[in-house]
C-alpha cells in the first residue's frame, strides 16, 4: 500500500507550491513509510509514498522514462508484469525490479490500451509530457476499485487537476472532489473518464449454464493467492473466520 499524490497543470507558480505538495503528500506517509519521492515537471508535480514490497532497493518512484518525458507513480501491484515485459516490441532497458515499471513502458507502446492488460490492484497517475505545448495527464484505477483514488479540482482554475490516494490531501485545495471510478482511466486530452474493464459475465442476458466444476474452482482460487504473494518482504496472512475471507 503506497500513496499517490499529483497536481498536473498548477494554475499558480509551480515551484513554489512544491513544498505546499510534499507538506500534502506527507499527510499520507503512513501508506508509504520507506521512500519518498518528488518530480517537478513543468506545471505539475507528482509525489509517491513508497512501501517496498518488490524491487526494494531499485523501486523509488515517481518512475521516469530516460528522457523524462513520461513520469509515473503508482500505488499497487501488477501479478503479471512479466508476462508483460515479454509483449514489449521495442528493446526495452528497465531502470528498477518493480513490478509497476512495465506500465511506463508499454504506455510508451500502446498508449492508453495499457490498462486493460494490467492484472492486478493499482491506482496510477501518469504525466506524458513529450510534446511539452500539450502535457497529458494519465491515470488509472484497478477494475473493483481495491485501491483509492480521488480526483480534485477548483472551480476557479478548472484546468487544474489533483489526484491522491486519500482524501486528505485535497480537502485543503479543492472545492470538489469526486471517488475515481474502479475500472476506469482519466484521460486529460479530453478531461473525461474512460472505461476499460468490460468483461463479459456482466452482460444481463449472460446466464451461465455450465455445471459446478469444485476441481476448477479449487485451482482457480489457489492461483489467484499465489499470484498475491509476490514479495520480496515476510507476509502474513489473518482470517477472520467470516464470509470475506
């Protein structure tokens, strides 16, 4: 559980309000207790808390691209970085062992497309700033909303945007703020939410008919916590002996 917290197109002196953003972020340190990190780009400014779980001493966000054209921070894990390390077409060298790494990456290659191949829990937010005259915000929440995120603005500068793990880091400087919708992504070219989780089990007129397979359901449920224990770090397991777990 890390913590995100970013303001992208500021509508006052950028370096000024940085120390006012790391004062915002720090509200969220407890989410993040190993690593702080704080990239000024532009107009915007991007802040990560960092808790280490994989890639512990190459991990350190925001994650930039060679040339600093693309800046991401991410709270979350990606069970399937992998595989997608392996889709990538262009010769890639990785900066970190972090699982959220490959995001920068195949963003770089497919654009906005990258949130539908991601397998796992994440919040992301993402400053594609390659053509400098038009920066783009890019952000993304996991399908069923396991992570937060909260979207800020001001009315009398609606062409600024903040974006943040809790809500907590916005109640100062916003004057409406709104749950970032699970399964979607912010795109700022077009200040819109887009979604992209679209299975097809939740289609009214899909009625399963298959019988109850218990072998199937068994190795289903044992790879969806094996995928979970990716971890460079000890990990415990608590049940509380309820319906949830």
């Amino acid at each position: 559980m890390c913590g995100i917290f970013g303001v992208f197109n500021y509508h006052g002196d950028t370096h000024a309000f940085r120390q006012r953003a790391l004062d915002l972020s720090k509200r969220i340190r407890h989410r993040g207790p190993d690593w702080s990190g704080c990239v000024v780009a532009g107009n915007s400014i991007i802040c990560h808390e960092r808790l280490a779980i994989v890639g512990l001493d190459t991990g350190a966000q925001p994650l930039t691209t060679e040339d600093e054209g693309i800046i991401l921070t991410v709270n979350g894990e990606i069970y399937n970085h992998k595989q997608l390390e392996k889709e990538l077409t262009a010769p890639t060298v990785f900066k970190t062992h972090s699982d959220c790494e490959v995001i920068l990456h195949m963003y770089k290659e497919i654009g906005v497309d990258v949130c539908a191949k991601l397998d796992g829990m994440f919040s992301w937010a993402l400053l594609d700033r390659r053509v400098p005259e038009q920066p783009r915000l890019v952000a993304a929440r996991d399908p069923i909303g396991i992570t937060t995120l909260y979207v800020g603005r001001v009315a009398a500068h609606p062409e600024t945007v903040f974006i943040a793990s809790e809500l907590k880091c916005l109640n100062d400087e916003c004057d409406q703020i709104d749950e970032f919708p699970p399964g979607h992504y912010f795109d700022s070219a077009d200040g819109q939410f887009h979604r992209y989780f679209e299975p097809d089990w939740w289609a009214p007129e899909r009625v399963p008919t298959a019988p109850v397979d218990y072998r199937a359901l068994r190795e289903a449920l044992t790879a969806a916590v094996r995928k979970r224990l990716m971890a460079e770090v000890p990990y415990g397991v608590l049940l509380s002996g309820g319906l949830d777990s």
